[in-house]
C-alpha cells in the first residue's frame, strides 16, 4: 500500500525525585558496549581527563549514588534532576511539577532560565529545554558577534534509556563519543561545579547508566549483555500490522530508511540520499521548519579560498561538531526503541506527543516529494510504535 512513497524519510511526578543535571544523553551495526559492569573488571580506558588526586578517588565510587546525589559542590543539580527515572529525559509536564513543587529546586537556576539571570522560567516550563553553550569551529563565526566564540541553543534533555549500553554517540549532535566525557561534559554545563570530577567517579557513572535499570524493554537488555539483537516485533492487530510495513527495510518501508538496524538507529540501503547504510546523522527538517520558534541565527563560514557560506538556523547541529556546512541541521538520528515513553521527540522537543511528531513527519514527506500521511497511517504507525 505504500509503493507511491519511495523517498526517503529521513516526573517529576513527586517531588522527591527533584534531587539535587550532569550527565546524559544496527543492520549488525557496531556492537553494543558492554553493560551490567562488574566490580572486578578493568577500568574503562582514560579519554584523556586529568588524574584523579582528590580524596574521592581513593575509593571504588558508587554510581547510583553519584547518578543520583553527587553536586559535585555546585548549583545542586545532579544526574536524576534532569534525567528522570521514569522517562530518563525531562517532559514539560515534569518540569511543571517539579515547578509547583519547588520554584526554587535545583533544576530551576539562572543558567537555563529565559535570560539567563534567574527572573523567568517559561521557556523550560513550555518546552523543557535547557541551554546549551557550542563552540564555533574555527572557521566560523555569528554575524551579529564576530567574536564569539560560542553560539547559545535550546536543547531537549537526551533520555538515559538504552543509549548508554547500546550506542557509542552520545548528544543530539554526536559532540561526545564516550559516557565519561558525556557525564564531564554536562556536569560542567550545567551544575556549575565547584570541584573536579575525578575519571573514576566518571566511569562509575558511566556504568550506573548501564544496568539493567536503563532498558526499556528485555530484549535490549539481553542484546547488551551478548544475546540476540532485537528484531521488529510482529504485530498483532491490523493497525499494528500495517504500521510494521512502515519499519520492515525496503523501498517502501519509508521509516526504515532512516531508522535500521537492530536499535533503529541509522540509515538503510534503501534510503534516496547520498548517505551510505549505517550513517547517524541526516536532517528530518527539524530546524528547517523550526516548529519550535526558535531564534535564527546567522553563521559566517571562511571556506579557505576566499569564499564565505552564510547558513541561517536555529540550530545547525551536527555541523558546529565537524565544521563542515554539509551538515547544517543534521541530528544524530534516535532509536525507535522506548521512544513511546520518551516524549517530546526532537532536538528542540518541538514535538509534544506521537501525534504531533507524526504530523511533523506528514509536513516533512510532502516537502520531500511524498504524499502526507493519512491519520489512518498516522494511527497505524502509532500503533505500531507502542511495541517498540
């Protein structure tokens, strides 16, 4: 039924889980990285952090207490602030109790407040997202601050579910490719530290994040311990069925070009770009179509010969990581598995629910060549999505 479609398709419940964020956010695909650490086996190799000589490395650190408790003397946030037990992200439904809870808790802070002073809150009580700070590629520059050397996005928080195990690039925008510069890099971002995390606190985090408590399902469980990878569900009603057909890769398994693999994650054979298979990072038109209202900014490229390539976005993504303009607004692209419970979806969480991520995708098709989705797809592919 879908022969026409052959482009590509490219809580904060209660208030105690507002503990005092740091850390993180196929085809046979790369092998997953091994979870369920036990206490004898070797340290994960040093990425290059300073050595640890404060009286915190004197020890084996525990990791659930870090993910859970450790400020590292800062602004009081820790790891769970943001990433929440029940989702692993932040929803602004979440933030929002955790609001009404506490104004004043710790993932309220001047840092990811509307002007970074502390005043308002309502970005990240309508959105959930925080800010983040990227450094300009060398070769770059903003055209309203020639001298800046970083550019200011609003993200959404990266869900810790399945990803630390089963995935070797962590953010949207792949800047951190290991758990421990991930968990560095966020503690410095955003709980303000007042002392240095040592490289062995980093990797108890790193391997808090993967037991058994960060999979969305069994399969995923057993895959990153050494057992079969996960493949497409079946189906059991019709809806179900039909939007399978969606996932299946071939021509026609529109979702499948770009989410394959056994973590759906990544391009397939089938996909009508210059990408090759296994490639994680590709544009669904997020930024193009800034549903989220973002502010647009204007970034200068020196080319090296001369020449000037002038991109216009809310957010380039991928490309502030590489340098190259190719990649303007390429995403790192997500797996399906669990993302029923991990709402909003997109780098900007522009989109609130399935709904409105289907009706993004409906917009994002037609732009591409495709007819739109009917809400009898949508529903389908919906259905489907509640097995993943």
């Amino acid at each position: 039924m879908h022969a026409d479609r052959s482009a590509p398709l490219s809580l904060l419940a209660a208030c105690m889980l507002l503990l005092p964020v740091a850390c993180d956010e196929g085809g046979d695909g790369p092998a997953p990285t091994a979870s369920l650490v036990e206490p004898d086996d070797p340290p994960v190799a040093d990425v290059g952090l300073a050595a640890a000589t404060s009286p915190q490395a004197a020890k084996k650190p525990n990791g659930k207490k870090l993910f859970e408790d450790e400020t590292f003397d800062g602004n009081g946030r820790t790891c769970r602030t943001c990433h929440t037990s029940s989702t692993g992200a932040l929803s602004p439904e979440q933030v929002q109790d955790a609001f009404e809870c506490d104004d004043d808790g710790p993932l309220f802070r001047a840092l990811d407040s509307d002007d970074r002073l502390g005043e308002s809150y309502d970005r990240l009580l309508t959105d959930a997202t925080v800010l983040i700070d990227i450094p300009l590629p060398a070769n770059w520059s903003l055209a309203a601050d020639p001298s800046a050397t970083h550019a200011t996005f609003a993200r959404g928080v990266p869900t810790t579910n399945n990803v630390p195990s089963l995935d070797t690039i962590f953010m949207v925008d792949g800047r951190f490719t290991t758990l421990q510069d991930q968990a560095n890099g966020a503690i410095h971002a955003h709980a303000e530290p007042g002392r240095e995390p040592t490289f062995a606190e980093l990797t108890a985090i790193a391997e808090f994040q993967q037991t058994n408590k960060f999979f969305s399902n069994n399969k995923l469980k057993h895959w990153a311990n050494g057992g079969p990878a996960p493949t497409l569900p079946p189906g059991t009603t019709p809806a179900q069925i039909r939007g399978r057909e969606w996932f299946v890769p071939s021509e026609t398994g529109i979702c499948g070009h770009c989410h394959a693999g056994p973590m759906l994650n990544e391009t397939s054979e089938f996909l009508l770009a210059p990408l090759p298979p296994g490639s994680r990072f590709f544009t669904a038109f997020v930024s193009e179509l800034n549903k989220a209202g973002n502010p647009v900014q204007s970034f200068v490229v020196d080319n090296g010969d001369g020449t000037t390539t002038v991109i216009d976005s809310p957010d380039p993504g991928r490309a502030l990581v590489t340098g190259d303009p190719a990649e303007a607004n390429f995403f790192r692209i997500p797996t399906v598995w669990g993302a029923k419970d991990t709402a909003p979806y997109f780098h900007d969480n522009s989109a609130a629910d399935l709904d409105e991520l289907m009706a993004h995708y409906s917009d994002y098709f037609q732009i591409v060549g495709l007819p739109p989705l009917s809400m009898d797809e949508r529903a389908d592919i919906i259905a489907y999505m509640q097995l993943l």
